[in-house]
C-alpha cells in the first residue's frame, strides 16, 4: 500500500552557487558526512549533491501533512558497493520516528540527473 509520493526537482546551477559562497554552512546543515564524501568523489560533485537535495525534499513531500518541520540530516541517501546505482534511503531521528508511526515498511526512491536540473521520485510503502 502506497502511504506517500513526493517528486522534487533542483536546479543544478542554483546548488553549485550555494556551495561556492557558503560550502561548511549549506553542507553541515543539510548533508550527512557519508553524503558528503560521496558526492565529492563524484566527477560532476553538484549534480549529487543536488539529487540528494531533492530526495530530502521528495520525503518531506512524501510524509506530508504528518511531518512539521524537516530535518535534513535525518534524511541520508546512501549507495551501497554492491548495488551500483541503486540509491536507498536512510532515516534517523523524529524522522524515522514518524516512518514507524506511520508504518513504513519500504522506499522506492528514483534519482535522475541532466546537465541543468536534478530529480527525485520517493514513494513511502506499507505493510498491507
């Protein structure tokens, strides 16, 4: 049973703007240090980067109404070695909290990422 869809889609150019003026600032508040290294080994590190914001933003929409206030480090998109390509979510905190409330049991998420602009698809799944 689908609980929650969230789609969002991030302009490229705008996030590589905001990690030249304010990289410590934006990075530490909104991704984790696994995040982090990862987009940075990237060839094209601001594309990741930008993906990964709109899949925080695709879970806040996800999670909608039942989430106040999103805490980004509590969203992580993670890769595993293995599943090349294959990105999952990870959620800690109220954030995770909120999942098991709502009885999450599975996230479907799609990354995608074109020259000018970064999208992502999450879907929230239940158990029945």
């Amino acid at each position: 049973m689908i609980i929650g869809h969230g789609v969002d889609i991030v302009e490229i150019a705008r996030v590589e703007n905001i990690l030249n003026r304010f990289p410590d600032r934006f990075m530490s508040r909104v991704f984790t240090e696994e995040e982090k290294k990862y987009c940075r080994n990237q060839v094209v590190p601001a594309e990741s980067f930008s993906a990964r914001l709109a899949a925080k933003e695709a879970v806040y929409k996800a999670l909608s109404p039942e989430i106040d206030i999103l805490y980004w480090q509590e969203i992580e998109v993670v890769c595993f070695p293995e599943q090349i390509g294959i990105p999952k979510l990870k959620l800690r905190g109220e954030t995770e909290n909120l999942e098991k409330r709502l009885g999450i049991k599975n996230w479907h998420l799609s990354l995608s990422h074109e020259r000018e602009y970064a999208a992502a698809s999450v879907i929230a799944e239940g158990g029945d």
